[in-house]
C-alpha cells in the first residue's frame, strides 16, 4: 500500500514541477500583461496544488494542512489573477494583437 | 527503492523551482510595465510557496505546510491590495 501511495507522489510532484515549468516559460514568452497573467495563473493553482497532493499522500499528518491550503489556493489564485487582469485592464493596457476591444465598447474607460 | 526514488524527484523538483525563481526574477528586473512587475513578483510568492511545500517533503515535517499557509494568504492579499493601487491611480 505505501508503495502505490509513492509513486503517486512522485507522479504528482513530476506533473506539478511540469505546469510550473509551464507556467514560468510562459510568463517569459508571451507577448502582453493580459497572456502572461493566463500563464502564471496556472502555476499557483495547478503547480502548487498537485505538490501539495503529493504532500497529503507521504505525510498523511499533515493531510488536514494540505487541504487547507488546496482550498485557499483554488480560492486565492484565481481571483488574484482576475483582479490583476482587471486592474491591468483600467490602467489604460492595451492587449496586442486583438482585433477589437469589446469591454472599451461597452463599458468605455471612465477618465 | 521506491523511497530513494522519491528523494532524488524530490530534490530534482526543488531545484528547478529554484531555478525557476532566478528566472522570473530576471524577467520581473526586465518588466516593460508595472503590471508586469507585479505579476512577476506574485509568480514569485508562488514558486516560494511550491519550495516550501517540497521542503515540507523532504524534511517530512509538517511545520513548512503551516509557513506556506500563511504565505499563501498574505501573497493573496498583498496582490488584490496592488491590483488595487494600480486600477485606481494612473502612475505610468
């Protein structure tokens, strides 16, 4: 039974180290804000959790933790993205490459 | 055998997290914009949080789960606040 619960572990920590591998490539890669913060999102929230799912597996004392910061992760990381979009959006960023800008029609940027 | 398989993923994983980090933090130096530099240094607080969570593993002590709690909460906190400050008052 431990056997199987390792290697899930290890499966987990490869597939995490994967996405923040992922994440990190393309928050260098990307063109603007808008594409990169769709990058790095992904590593709190996949990265991370995936870790901590092997963490809950070889140290089943500390399942109770991980849960708890599984739960704040999939919680925090996600809205932390959408209010940077957000922000990025009102602070007058421009994302390249779009034909047209449906939220400038129809909410226009107050001044 | 399956265990020492574990501590070389282990280690291995928390190197390339620590490479990952001198990486972002290359790029957050380079930032064209202020956005850019905030979502380079919220990656950051990510990265350190999977460092920390790998070294919980390694040392097999639950205490850095805790550490990394906390760090969770306040990164999140700390990116709505500037998100905040950003949206609100045009600096660049």
């Amino acid at each position: 039974m431990d056997d199987i619960r390792t290697a899930l572990a290890i499966l987990a920590i490869l597939i995490g180290t994967g996405f923040s591998l992922i994440g990190v490539i393309g928050f260098i890669r990307l063109p603007d804000v808008y594409t990169r913060l769709h990058a790095t999102g992904k590593v709190s929230v996949f990265g991370v959790v995936l870790l901590l799912v092997a963490a809950a597996l070889i140290t089943p004392v500390g399942a109770g933790r991980a849960a708890v910061l599984i739960l704040l992760l999939i919680i925090g990381g996600p809205t932390a993205s959408h209010a940077l979009t957000a922000a990025a959006w009102r602070a007058g960023i421009k994302p390249r490459g779009t034909i047209r800008d449906d939220l400038e029609r129809d909410h226009p940027r107050e001044p | 055998m399956l265990q020492q398989v574990l501590v070389v993923v282990l280690n291995v994983a928390l190197a390339i997290h620590i490479g990952l980090i001198g990486i972002s933090v290359y790029r957050l130096w380079r930032g064209e914009n202020l956005v850019d530099r905030l979502i380079g240094a919220d990656l950051v607080t990510t990265l350190m949080l999977a460092i920390l969570v790998l070294i919980a593993l390694i040392e097999l002590n639950a205490l850095y789960i805790d550490v990394a709690l906390g760090l969770a909460a306040l990164g999140f906190v700390g990116a709505i606040a500037l998100a905040k400050y950003i949206a609100d008052e045009r600096m660049f």
